[in-house]
C-alpha cells in the first residue's frame, strides 16, 4: 500500500467514527492530550489516536494501527488485540 492510499484508508477509518468507539483521553508528551478510539475497520481491529488543535483548526498526533491490546469502547465495542506481521 503505498502513501497515497494509506493516508485515504486511515480517512476512511476516522469518518467511521462516533462517540460510541471512543475509549479514553491520554496525555501525550507533556502538553497535549490525545482522545483514543478503537474501531473494526475492514474486519480488523484498529487503535485510532489524535486531537484536533482548535485555534488552528488542525487534526494532529494521528496513531493508526492495530491496537497493542484489546479493550472495550464507551460504547461497548470489544476491540481485540491486533495481530503482529509475525503472527500473520
């Protein structure tokens, strides 16, 4: 997949979002926080991180990739751990 369509397919993946795959808010670094979501896109478990800079009206600090371990969405989504390229 080249760069092109990465970029398209993780666009895909956070139009998909609502409230409900949201998971939590974490801090990233030492001034920002982040809101995480997990999502079943393409029949494959996704974590999905980024914030949005307000004043510039930015999306920012986008994570996009099968999640390291499973957990469960305020919504109720069970998004299971990812598998690694070695386990494929």
């Amino acid at each position: 997949m080249g760069i092109e369509q990465a970029e398209q397919f993780a666009l895909e993946g956070i139009f998909q979002l609502t409230e409900k795959h949201f998971y939590k808010r974490v801090l990233q670094w030492t001034d920002c926080i982040a809101d995480v979501y997990g999502l079943m896109f393409h029949d494959k478990p996704w974590f999905i991180k980024f914030r949005i800079d307000k004043e510039k009206d930015l999306l920012e600090e986008i994570s996009f990739h099968p999640p390291d371990e499973s957990f469960v969405t305020v919504g109720g989504f069970t998004i299971p751990a990812g598998k690694k390229k070695n386990e494929e």
